[in-house]
C-alpha cells in the first residue's frame, strides 16, 4: 500500500472520529433536555422552578433521580393485597363525605403502604419514596404530594383559612386516585393479565379500568363520575 493511500486512510477515519464527536456532543446537549422533559412532564417544570429558572441545575437533579432509580423493577401484587388496597381505597372515598380530612390521611397512607408493596422505598422515608416515584410515575406523583401535604397541614390552619379546605382535599383526593390506579396496574414485566382482560397495553392509562370492587348498577346513569360516584356525595344504594 503506497504511502498516499495510507494518509488518505488516516484522513478519512480522522474526519469521521470528528464527526461522530460533534454528533455527540449534540445528542448529549438539547436532547438530553428534551428526553428529561418529555420523561417527567409536570416534573420537570417543577424541577425548574424549584432552582429558580435554573434548568442546567434542573436537569441535573432530574438526571441523578434516573440513574438512582430508573432501574427500579416493581414487584407484582398478590390478589389478596390487591383487594386489601382496593377495599380500603374505596372506603377512604367514601369516608369523605363525613370526614375528609381523616379521609385524606388514609390517603396519603395507602399510597405509602401501595408504593412500598410494590417495591418503591419504604413510606417512612416520604421524600425518597416521592423521587422514585417520580421517576416512574411522573404524570401522576403530584396526587401523592397533595393529599401527603393536606395530611400534615395543622388543623388550626385549616380554621383559620391558610390550611387545606373541603374542595382542596377533595381535588388532591381525585389527583391521588389517578397514582394509586397507575400503582393497581401491572407492569409489563410483572407478567400481568391486563391485555387479556381489558383488550390494552398494559400501563395506557387512558384505557385501563379503575379497580373498582364491583360494576356500578344498570340503572346509574350515563352521565355518572367515571368512578360511579363523587366525593362529597353519598354512594347511592343498590337496588
């Protein structure tokens, strides 16, 4: 091989190294943001906001929350622990109606016992289990911070006006259902029957069933609450 071709050789692979470099770098930069956005959604704003605009400082902290537990892999449920939660889900909802704020403590509760069962950290370290989750269940974590934040509010704050009142626990209520329905549903790799029994992919959060015990009556109407019923409202008796 004469001595021309060899340098035209080496300057060949030199302009490739550099180009896969540059392409590289490019990849590490605005897309990495935007994977890290498209990933925690609400999160990420909150993330921002939370270093005052700072979505370098963000990123960083978004970033560190993956490589902590984005590798986590939630154990299946037994059935028996999933109509435990399932009963007491919808006697904490029906609780509301006369003790919303006991009602929302069961709440925040459930969701810490649901989320250690499924293999998150322990409930009793909040703010790690909230990270976890929010690197898995990012759509729907804030629920949990809400009705956790109701829970431990004083009460002499909820008298005075400056504390969580009737409609803003029923909301982080309805926010904290959509968690607790995302926690009920099987992974993919927990080898669940979700396909079989509702015709989805497992995890379509627009398509999965709320895990009611029973099927609402025939004669509720079309228009009821997609959960059969409201809280604040008694549920209606069966005929």
């Amino acid at each position: 091989m004469s001595t021309g071709v060899i340098i035209a050789l080496i300057v060949v692979v030199a302009v490739v190294l550099v180009a896969a470099a540059v392409l590289a770098l490019r990849a590490r930069g605005p897309q990495h943001g935007g994977s890290l956005k498209r990933r925690f959604g609400p999160e990420y704003d909150l993330a921002v906001a939370r270093h005052d605009g700072d979505t370098k400082a963000a990123e960083r902290e978004l970033a560190e929350r993956v490589r902590r537990h984005g590798s986590l892999h939630t154990r299946p449920l037994e059935p028996a622990e999933r109509k435990r939660f399932e009963a007491r889900w919808n006697a904490a909802q029906e609780r509301f109606v006369d003790s919303p704020r006991e009602a929302v403590a069961e709440a925040d509760r459930l969701l810490a016992e649901l989320a250690g069962a499924r293999g998150f950290p322990d409930g009793e370290q909040y703010e790690e289990q909230l990270t976890a989750l929010s690197v898995h269940h990012a759509h729907h974590v804030e629920g949990y911070r809400r009705v956790h934040r109701v829970t431990h509010a004083r009460v002499d704050e909820a008298r005075d006006g400056g504390g969580a009142g009737t409609e803003e626990m029923r909301a982080s209520m309805v926010e904290a259902r959509a968690l607790f329905e995302a926690l009920m549903r099987p992974a993919r790799h927990d080898g669940g029957d979700v396909r079989r029994r509702t015709g989805t992919e497992a995890g379509d959060p627009a398509q999965a069933p709320a895990p009611a015990p029973a099927p609402a009556p025939a004669s509720t109407p079309a228009a009821q609450a997609p959960h059969g019923w409201s809280l604040g409202k008694r549920r209606p008796k069966e005929s």
